[in-house]
C-alpha cells in the first residue's frame, strides 16, 4: 500500500479535544477501507500566513497514513464535507520518518528558539556575499573613533 | 583585506553534502532563509543551491504556501 502524509487545518473555534475526535473519525474512516494510521500528530493552534474563510488562525494536525489510494479519496471527500476542517492536503511519500516532524521539536524546546535563530543568521551571512562584509566595516571603522580604527588595522 | 574586487569563492550547494538539512515542507524555518523579505523564492544562483534541490526547495515551499505555513506574498 502507497504511504501518504495528509496534514489538515480545523478551524480555530472548536477545541484541542474536537479536533483529536476530529482525527479519530477520519483514523476510522481510513481503516474501514483497509488503511492504518502509522502516526498522528497535533501541531497545536497556529497563526495563519494568510487568512483562510476569515479565520487567522487554525489547528494543524499531521497524519502518516498507509492506506489504499481509495481509502484516502474517501477520507478527503469527507473533509471536503466536514466545516471543520478549513484545509487539508495529503501527499504521497516514499517513506515515513519516525522521529517526531521539525514542528513537534520546535514545540518541545521553544527555549531554545533565540539562539537558534542567532545561529542561523551567523551561518547566512558569510555565504549570501562575500562582498557585503568588507564595506559593512569600512563604514563602521570611518564612524567609530580611532582609538578603534588602529585596532583594525592591527588585525 | 587585500582580496580582489570580484573575486568569487566558490560556492556550494548547502542542500548537498553529508550533514546537508532535508527538504521539508514541514521545516518553515529552512525554508524561510530561501524566500526573499516579500516571501518569494530567492533564485539559485544567489543561494547557490544546486538545480537539482531548487525544485524539490520550490516544491516545499509552495506545499508549505498552501497550507498557511508560508505567506504568498508580504505588503
């Protein structure tokens, strides 16, 4: 049977619970049809990039699904009729990784979110242009005093 | 800094080699340094990633568009 990744987007209205029964209901209607849910994940409530039917905001759950292709068209024609459900999209991949997805691990350590953002612009910036930094010093040693120009030049 | 005015280093692909991030829809924060401040895809050759990873980069970042992840467009 062809593996399947199908994340979906509830609307934001309903709670954590509904949207758990929400993904129960379509876990069933998948093994009706000879299917198995291999993993389920609940994203949690998420800001929208854009508005989708008005709603900014919306909960996002992820399914891992191994299943018959006649058992997924009949699990998103019924969230095409559930009003719930604000958007779905389901994919065909090779294979399932286990590991929880990158938005359960930024979930788990929001702590963390700070320094990984610094880290991730250090290692943007040598790599966008090279030409950038020099001039970027140049002008910084030009306003600075001397006492931090000769510094420079020291190195 | 004695470096000549257009000299180019090198650049490689950041999508290849052995500790090289996968491509994931699902991976917003990768996939954000791709797009550009108004949220378009940043063409290759000034990312450097190589033709190959462009597509499957376009690929993630559009799946990721469609379900709000990323924004179509930023005014």
């Amino acid at each position: 049977m062809p593996l399947y990744e199908s994340v979906y987007i509830a609307r934001p209205d309903i709670s954590a619970t509904q949207v758990e029964t929400l993904t129960a209901d379509m876990t069933k209607i998948l093994e009706e049809n000879g299917g198995k849910v291999v993993k389920d994940e609940y994203w949690g409530l998420k800001s929208l990039a854009y508005r989708i039917k008005k709603n900014r905001k919306g909960h996002y759950s992820l399914l891992n699904i191994d299943c018959p292709p006649a058992a997924l068209s009949e699990m998103e024609r019924n969230m095409r009729i559930h009003e719930d459900v604000l958007r779905y999209m389901s994919i065909r991949v090779d294979e399932h990784d286990e590991e929880p997805s990158v938005m359960m691990q930024s979930k788990s350590n929001r702590d963390d979110r700070d320094r990984d953002r610094g880290r991730g612009r250090d290692d943007d910036r040598p790599k966008r242009d090279s030409g950038d930094t020099p001039a970027v010093s140049a002008s910084a040693s030009a306003s600075d005093t001397p006492a931090s120009d000769t510094k420079e030049t020291e190195e | 800094m004695s470096r000549r005015p257009f000299f180019r280093r090198p650049k490689s692909c950041p999508f290849s080699g052995d500790n090289a991030p996968k491509i994931d829809y699902k991976n917003v924060k990768l996939l954000q340094r791709f797009t550009s401040e108004r949220g378009k895809i940043v063409p290759s050759r000034i990312t450097a990633v190589s033709a190959k990873k462009q597509r499957e980069l376009a690929t993630a970042i559009k799946r990721a568009r469609n379900l709000a992840l990323m924004p179509f467009l930023i005014n």
